[in-house]
C-alpha cells in the first residue's frame, strides 16, 4: 500500500523478529517497531487516515501478504494479450503503478482496496464517471441520496446525533424486515452473510463504546464476529463457534442498538467532547463523539453491503 501517500510522509517495510510486517516511520529509531491490527502499524495525527487504514487492514487481515522494502527494484513482470488471467483472485497483492492498457476489466470486483491515485481512463465506461473528473463527490452524493439518512452519520451535537441514530434503526429495521430467514445465513461471493453482518455490527458496538466509550476492558459479547487477525488484544476464545440461531442474533443486535440509543438521549456537549482513547491502539486519542462517528459509519458501510447482497439473493 502506499503510505507515503496515504500518511504524507515516507514509510518502509519491515517485519519483526517474529516475521510479523509491521511499517517503520522513517526517521524513527530503527528498532522502534509498532504492530497495530494484523502487524501494520501507523504513527500520525490523523485519526481519519488512522480509521481508513484500519477499516483497510480489516478486510485484508484474512489474506496473504508479501512485504518488500519501498524502492526495491526488479523485473516488471508484462502480460500480452491472453485471457490466462480471467477469473483470477488477487488477494493482499501489490500492484502500485501497474498499467493496464487496452484491457478488459469488466465484470471485475474490488474489495478493500487502495487506490490512492489511480488514473483511470474508459471511453466506453457507462456507469462510472471517472476520466478527469472527482467522482468521490458524485458518490458521496448518490449513496446519501439511495440511502436517507446517511448524511446525518457525522452530526456533531446531540440532537444531531439522535436523529442520525433514530433514522439509522429505522433503515436497519426494514432491511431486516425484509431478509427472508431461510437466505440469513447465505453468502455472495465469499462476503458475509445478513446475519454475519448483524453479529459483525454486535462487535463494532462491544469495540467502540464498550471498549472505546465506556473503557471497559472486556466489552465482548459471545455472539459478536470479528474479522481474522484484526486485533491481538482480544481473546478469540469469548466467541461462539458456528452458526447460532437467528433469533439470538437479532435479540442480541437489538440490545445493542438500544445501548447506544439510551446513552445518545442523555448526552450532553460536554459529554462527546470528554477524551478516549482508540480501542484498537490506545496510543491514539479519540473523543466520546469520535468513537460515536465511528460506529455510524460502520452501521451504514454494512448496510449499504448489506443491502447490495441481499438485492443479488432476491433477485
């Protein structure tokens, strides 16, 4: 990934005595190693940027990965006109500054990935605007648009936050409303399952407001789902193994939103401003508002891939 351009500053490769990867700031102390999530490690004072690569480490704490120092030269490997590679899965690859010229790339899928950058030119792209123009405004846009209520998600006093969390669970209860029971535990194309998605939102909440507002040190509940790796802090062993039944999932998931309800009604300014620190690296400074912006975001991330797989399983 290129963290010069994601941080601003220069950043080298390394790995730990244990052959863990892990970032080095440059100009730190050469032993000075920080592994955070699944062995990379940021030092910053961006907590956005911080969130971006740890939501990025998330979806790619499951894959292999090959770590290289930056500047490393060698071969650059060329692919002729060939349909060898249709269908291929690239999984934690480094493909910074690759070229893709007269290609077919459509059909193709892209999950987690940085793209920092890219330049992208298809004169025959139908549905994405992109040659020369800024399209993250455009999309921004169109998902408040698909989505009411997601452009309440970073309200900044408690009234806003109410409101944004009161449309939030109205969205989310139709969305379950609509999940037929017998597709809950169905998956598309290898990305969680509804109800997965459910228990993964059960974790998000135990992480940012058990752990992150309420500082507790074991916030976790037994149905909560984590990704793989992402956080050597916590004890896989609190979770359930398996597929439990639905209606757990959901009555769990209920008492969750209804926490994070009943602490927004009482809120005060004074309140979400008081400091936290990250759950995951609490090196890191947060506020009671930043851990709330936080679990928003995730609320409508996973519905909006919530809702995208559950269009493919009804269709």
């Amino acid at each position: 990934m290129p963290w010069d351009q994601v941080l601003g500053f220069e950043a080298v490769a390394s790995a730990n005595s244990v052959g863990v990867p892990a970032v080095r700031v440059a100009g730190e102390d050469d032993g000075e190693l920080f592994n955070w999530l699944s062995g990379y490690a940021l030092r910053g004072s961006n907590r956005r940027v911080r969130r971006q690569v740890e939501r990025m480490n998330e979806y790619f704490a499951a894959g292999s990965r090959t770590t290289s120092s930056v500047g490393d030269a060698g071969a650059m490997a060329t692919f002729d006109r060939s349909d060898e590679l249709r269908g291929a899965r690239f999984s934690g690859v480094d493909l910074q500054k690759a070229r893709f010229v007269g290609c077919d790339l459509s059909g193709v899928v892209m999950r987690g990935v940085e793209i920092g950058a890219g330049d992208i030119d298809a004169p025959w792209l139908s549905t994405l605007r992109v040659n020369g123009v800024d399209v993250a405004p455009y999309v921004e846009s169109e998902l408040n648009r698909r989505f009411p209520g997601r452009e309440l998600r970073r309200a900044e006093d408690p009234a806003g936050l109410r409101e944004a969390w009161a449309v939030l669970e109205a969205t989310w209860a139709r969305t379950v409303e609509r999940a037929p029971a017998e597709k809950v535990d169905e998956s598309v194309d290898g990305e969680w399952s509804f109800a997965q998605t459910l228990r993964h939102l059960v974790l998000a909440t135990n992480t940012w407001f058990g752990r992150g507002i309420h500082e507790q040190e074991q916030p976790f509940h037994p149905l909560g789902l984590a990704d793989a790796g992402t956080d050597s802090n916590r004890d896989s062993s609190l979770f359930v193994d398996g597929v439990p039944p639905y209606e757990d999932v959901l009555m769990v998931r209920a008492e969750h939103q209804a926490m994070v309800r009943e602490y927004i009604a009482q809120a005060t300014p004074e309140m979400l401003q008081a400091p936290r620190k990250n759950p995951h690296a609490p090196q890191y400074p947060e506020t009671v508002l930043s851990c709330l912006h936080v679990i928003l975001e995730e609320e409508w991330e996973h519905h909006r891939y919530a809702v995208r797989d559950l269009d493919t399983l009804l269709s």
